[in-house]
C-alpha cells in the first residue's frame, strides 16, 4: 500500500473490485490536543469513465487487437487525444447490450 503524507492528510492507495487503482485521501486527528475527530475523504467516489485499450480489452474479456479491430471496423467508438486512444466505458457497456441474445433455436428459454 502507497501513502503519501502531508501535515495532517495522508493519501493511501487503494485497488477497487475491478483491480483498478485510486487514493483515498484520509485526514489524521485535527483540532484540539484530545480529540479524537476524524474526517475521511473518498477520491474514488467518481468513477472512472475512459479506459485505455487493455483496461477496455480486459473489462470485455477479449484482447487488445480484437478492440482495435472492432474500433477500425467502426462497431466501437473511439475517443483519441493526442496520440493516446481511449474508449467510453458506456459504448463498452452499450457494446455488451447491442451483442446479447438467446440462441437462434429457442428464444426466449
């Protein structure tokens, strides 16, 4: 675990269920010699919206050129600043909603 300390505040780094990383910042004892006041912070409390292409290869379950490859077929939209290429976890999400279905043989079951 990484802290990182300043005065009272000490950020810690923390791994979500997803295996993505975030600091949660928490603040030590402030105030008055004796209380025990304590005030907590959490960074991670906005999610995160772009992945880069293994985090959006690993959220699908499928491999970094199999999303290229989807995103050069234009089945998935890209986000690119710079040179940096980036996906929408929304269009993976809406990706995932668009491809589900029953077999062809018994709909419905």
């Amino acid at each position: 675990m990484f802290e990182w300390r300043k005065g009272l505040a000490v950020a810690v780094r923390v791994q979500n269920p997803h295996g993505f990383f975030y600091f949660q910042t928490k603040y030590k004892n402030s105030g008055r010699r004796g209380m025990k006041r304590k005030a907590f912070l959490n960074i991670a409390s906005v999610e995160k919206r772009l992945y880069t292409l293994p985090e959006g290869a690993k959220y699908l379950g499928r491999s970094v050129w199999s999303i290229r490859e989807l995103i050069w077929h234009g089945k998935l939209p890209r986000v690119k600043v710079g040179r940096r290429v980036h996906v929408d976890v929304r269009d993976l999400e809406e990706f995932v909603r668009k491809h589900k279905g029953y077999n062809d043989e018994n709909p419905g079951s």
